[in-house]
C-alpha cells in the first residue's frame, strides 16, 4: 500500500533542508517523518488527484507532500508536554523524548515552513492554481478552523464535538482531497465534504482505537483520552453508538465523492482502506 | 515612523483569521502582533520596494506582512520556558505568561501559516515572483539556515558566532530587502545582502542594549545574555570591540545597497534608522 511517490518526495523534501543544517534538527526532522504511518492523508490527495485525471502531477505530488508534513509537523507539536506529553510515537520515541521539548519546538516550525515551501515549488508551471492550493491548505492548518485551531479549541471552556473533530482532523482530510482534486483538474470546492466525512470516521475510529486496540499494534500507549479527560465519541456515544457513527461517516464520505472518471475506483479503494481503520477485534462486517 | 500601510496589512490578515475561530488563540494572536515592536523589518521591505520602483506594489506590502507575521511568530515561540522563559515582551507579558505554554505554541503555529497565506495571496496577480517569494521567504525562517535552525544552533555543542548571528537574525531582515527588492522590480539576490548586513548590526546591537540599555526603554529585562549563558557579542569582544562591530557592519551595509533609483534616499532612512539602535549612552556620534 506504500507508494514510492510520496516517500520520495518526502525525502526529496527533507534532503534539501538539510546542507549546512544544525545536524541535531536535521535528524529531529527526520525522525518526525520517517518511518511514516500509513501516509493516508497524501495517499488521499493522490487518490482523488487521478481519480480527477491528474492535469498536473507536480502540483499533486507538492501538495501531497506538504500535507504530509504538516501531518507530522502536528503530531510532533501533539506530544510536547504543554498538550499530550507523548513519549511513544509511531512504536518509538517521540521527537520530545529522543531529542527534546526545544528541539521538538522547532521541529515542527521548520516543518511547517518547509510544507509551504514545497507546495510553491511544485506549482512553478502552474501558478495561479498553486496560489489556490496554498489557500486551501493553510485554511486546513491555520486560523480560524484549521487543525491549529483545532487544538486550540482543547483551551477552551466549551466546545461541541463534531466541530472540535471536524477542526481537528477532519480538515487535514478535506485539504487533502481538495488540494488533489485540484490538482487533478477538478474544482476543489466539489471535492472538500469527501474529505471531511473522512476525517471526521478516522477521528472516531481514533476514538474507537483508544479504548480498543492493542498498545503494539497502534504505536502508542491506549486508554489516553480518559487519562487526558479529553473528549472522545466514545466516552460520548458508547463503543455501538461510535462505530455507528463511524458506518454513517463513511456512507456519508461514499455519496460524497464528486463526478469525475474515476469515481468507480475511488470509492473501492476508500471503503478498502477505512476497514482497516478500526481494531479488527470490534470491526463489524464491511459491506 | 510607524506605517499606516503595514499596521492596516497586519490587521486585515489577524482579521481574516478570526471569524469563528477559538477565542482565546484569536486573542492570543492578536497580542502577539500588536501594539508591534520597531516593525524594522517589514519597513525594510517596503523602502527597498520603493527604491526599485514599486512595480507590484500588493507583493511588496505581502511580504512585508508576512515577514512581520513570521518575525512575531519567532518571539512567541522564544519566549516559551523550553527556550528564553521570557516573561515579559515589548512592556507587557509575553504571550506564554498571558495565555499559556499550550496557546502560545499554537499562536506561533498560527502565525506562520498564516504569513504564507498572506504572501500567496498578495501574488495572485504576479504568480511567478510570488513563488519566488515563499522560496526566499522560507529560507529566512525553515532549514536548513533561517531563524528556526538560527535557534536550533544554540542545542549544538559547538558554533561559530557570525554564523549563528547570520542565522538567527540576518536571515530575516535578508529576505526582507530581497523580497522587498524583488517585489518592486529588483533582482532578490542582489538585494539580499544588505539586509543579511543590517541584521547582523541589529543583532550585535541587540547584544549591546542586553548589557547598557534601560530595562524601561527596552520593554524586557536586561542581562539576559549572561543568566541565559548565550553566545553574545559583547561577551566574545567587549563593549567597545561590539561597538565597532556594529559600525563595520552598518558601512558594509551601506555599500551592499543596489544601484537603482531611490538609492540615495534609502542610504538616508538607514543611516537614520539604525542611530536607534544601540543605546543613547553607549552610542557613538553617528556619521
């Protein structure tokens, strides 16, 4: 399921930040990228790139790319110990526990530059659309509903569940399929809500994984939202009435894939890959 | 001195990131920018655009905006405690001693993004130099030689001075004069030294005022190099050895201006301008 493409480009990416760096950031950022998860946010953004008929690759495999990064740049600011206080990432240690809470600051930052920076260098040929694409993924990371604010909703006295879901993850999604859908060809706007419906079954299936799944097989330790009091569809619906949610989600993310020559094959490949979303030992049937 | 243009740009990209967004990282954004610093950096911008010519005048206040966005970004995150612990910032709490590590983090997140949303969309009518732009506005601030690898720096066991110095804060003032400079019709690289010099005299000036300014005017705490046991100027060649740095670097500066029309005129402003920087009762009379 690994795809050549985006390890590539994300190793062209870090290469380039990395002549004449401060040799301890430069293996931090290593370190936020590689090895990866499984790369479904760019995955994503390619998917829905050819889905689209792929008009411009660059600009597909540059936005991919960037929101990649800016996925790691995230869970690498998640883990300092102002929010989560993570030691375990990914099946080792964070960027805090390895190399610290300074260098893990700053980490992310670069991250964050170096996202941006790729995006634009990969619409040189075409610009005007790669100034769309920078809108839409800043709108996906920055202020006011990105995945900064997202987090930032945590610091805040109240705040209802499926906006908090849809800022904090489900918009990293969105960018995703929007920014290749653009790419692609298609119109970004037509190719968000897919996205959306996406992130928001991957934040439940997070929930789901929490309470569900074995330590070894997610990476990192379970049972954190209730240690961190944070909300969670489960704590809020129950284990059934999440995974309800989460079928309803990703019925929702099917019907909501535009009209484009590829259509057929997108929808196999996503409800192919939301099965593996959620522990086997609580997975109800896929249709 | 202070510039309607540039305070109107920052308020309208603060503006764009606030509707529905969460409250207190709203807030904790605009403390951040406002009441600003000197703005040294983003008048730079727009006086070198004015000595070319001003040939895209919306890119040129863009930049300066967004170069100003970053810079601001860079102290909230410098005064968080994994690095200076500062408390207070221009004569008030910093933003972490006002609102927290968890949303100054977040803030300075926040910011950065949203400096290259800023410049993308200020280049919507001159793609191709915006693109070039975000490349040379990255290299200021990412990896593998802006600000965040100028910080990274101080985790290593060993680093040479001026590079550190060219890296933490000759790099933003470089992109300032040579986004400035590019945006009014110039040649970027042409203009990139004279900002690299100038921010090396401000940062050796910077050094100076932590040992001889009055806490009161500065609007942070003195003497903070020493407690901190930073690398400083005036540590490594004495007050007045520090002092002749900085009238070196300013000369050098003055050299490195391009030939174009406003030449004269920027010669001027700078000359001017940087008398401010080091502390009446150490200055020498300016030439």
């Amino acid at each position: 399921m690994r795809d050549d493409r985006i390890e590539t480009g994300l190793r062209e990416a870090l290469s380039l930040a990395e002549t004449g760096a401060p040799p301890r950031l430069a293996a931090a950022l290593w370190h936020s990228v590689f090895p990866g998860g499984a790369r479904l946010r760019p995955r994503l953004a390619l998917a829905a790139a050819a889905a689209c008929g792929n008009r411009h690759p660059a600009l597909a495999l540059g936005s991919a790319v960037a929101i990649e990064l800016l996925h790691c740049a995230s869970l690498v600011h998640d883990d300092l110990p102002c929010f989560d206080n993570g030691q375990v990432r990914r099946g080792r240690p964070s960027v805090q526990a390895a190399f610290g809470e300074a260098l893990a600051v700053l980490a992310g930052d670069a991250l964050i530059v170096l996202a941006f920076e790729t995006l634009a260098r990969s619409g040189v040929r075409s610009p005007s659309r790669m100034v769309e694409l920078i809108g839409l993924v800043g709108r996906a990371v920055g202020m006011p509903g990105g995945i900064t604010a997202g987090q930032a909703w945590e610091c805040e006295p109240f705040v209802e569940l499926s906006e908090y879901h849809r800022a904090k993850t489900g918009v990293l999604f969105a960018a995703a399929t929007a920014a290749g859908g653009a790419a692609g060809g298609g119109d970004a706007g037509a190719w968000w809500l897919l996205g959306e419906r996406l992130g928001e079954a991957y934040q439940v299936a997070d929930d789901i994984r929490d309470v569900a799944a074995d330590p070894a097989e997610l990476g990192k330790p379970v049972g954190r939202d209730k240690v961190l009091g944070r909300r969670s569809a489960v704590a809020e619906l129950g284990l059934e009435g999440a995974l309800d949610r989460f079928d309803a989600l990703l019925g929702e993310a099917a019907a909501a894939i535009p009209a484009c020559p590829g259509r057929a094959a997108l929808e196999t490949l996503i409800v192919a890959e939301s099965r593996r979303f959620v522990p086997k030992t609580v997975a109800r049937v896929a249709a």
